[in-house]
C-alpha cells in the first residue's frame, strides 16, 4: 500500500510539473527572446533553464517552483551573456585594427604564390585571344587534326577513324597546323 502511495505521489508530481513548465514556457520563450535577441539562443537558453529546474527543484513544493523558475532562468540567461561578453573580448583581440594594421599586416602582405602575377595573367588571357584567333583562322581539317589530337589526346589512328581520313592525311594536317600556329602565336612565347 505504502509503494502505491509513493507511486501515485510521483505520478502526480510529474503531471503537475509538466502543467508548470507548459504553462510556463511560451513566456519564458518570449522573455529570453527578449534578451538574447535570437529566437535560436533563447530557445537553448529555455531548455538549459528547465531542463535544470526539473534536475534541482522538482522536489520542492507546487508554490515555490514559479519563483524558483524564473532564478534558474534568470541565472542561465546571465551565463549567456557572460559568454557572449567572453567571446566577444576574444573575438576582438584577432579582429581589432586600427589605420596602421593594414599597411603592416604580413599576412595580408604577403604574396600569394599561386597568383601569377597581373602582367602574366594579361599576357596569359592575350594569348589565349590570339590561340582562339590563330585556331579560328586554321582551316577546317587542320583544327580538326590539332583539337582531336593536341587537347582531346587521341592517338594518330583513333583521330584518323574520326575525321575518316588515312593516318597520313591526320599527321599532314597536325603539321601545317602546328606551324601556322607557331607563326600566329610567335608574340606570345
């Protein structure tokens, strides 16, 4: 009879303590939004907040655990700030910088070594101008023969099946393309 009792106790104790904390929680939502200014933050800061509550004062009596409430959450949402606060001192020692920083910033000085440079990246975009120019004036087969074998790495038998041409025909057409390009692009070497 005494385990029924202590059964019934604690079954009642939780269906008033889930009453509280939903009848408590929209408010509290609404108050942490409030200070946190981030519906994300104070949603963590609601659930840490109850989640606590439940672990610390669920034992107390009805009456007390409103007040009880709003200390855990008061408490948690000064935690928050306080490690906003932190994170903010932190975050402005790296981000902190004043007229003379930029000038003598090493990192930001530094070269990078993957850029080419702005003279070879205009040489390079001129002279992929003049490669577009020099293939656009090849004739036809011998743009054919340079495309198929120079940039699509076919093999002199696979690129003559293509153009259904003999072999021959493909390595003649390679050639006077090879030198009309050469001469086209001379500027550029």
């Amino acid at each position: 009879m005494e385990f029924a009792r202590r059964v019934d106790a604690v079954s009642t104790n939780q269906r008033a303590l889930d009453t509280f904390l939903r009848g408590v929680e929209r408010r509290a939502l609404r108050m942490a939004e409030l200070a946190c200014g981030s519906r994300d933050d104070a949603l963590d800061v609601v659930q840490d907040a109850m989640c606590a509550f439940v672990r610390n004062y669920a034992a107390k009596p009805e009456a007390d655990w409103a007040p009880l409430f709003h200390r855990v959450l008061d408490s948690r949402l000064n935690d928050f700030h306080r490690r906003r606060t932190v994170r903010g001192r932190w975050l402005a020692v790296f981000e902190r910088k004043s007229a003379d920083d930029d000038a003598l910033d090493p990192i930001e000085q530094a070269q990078d070594m993957q850029d080419p440079g702005p003279l070879l990246r205009l040489a390079g975009s001129e002279a992929g101008k003049a490669l577009d120019v020099a293939l656009k004036a090849l004739p036809l087969r011998q743009r054919q023969a340079f495309l198929l074998r120079m940039w699509e790495g076919f093999d002199v038998a696979t690129t003559a099946r293509v153009m259904q041409c003999s072999e021959g025909s493909v390595k003649t057409h390679l050639s006077r393309a090879l030198a009309a390009l050469r001469r086209a692009l001379e500027d550029h070497q």
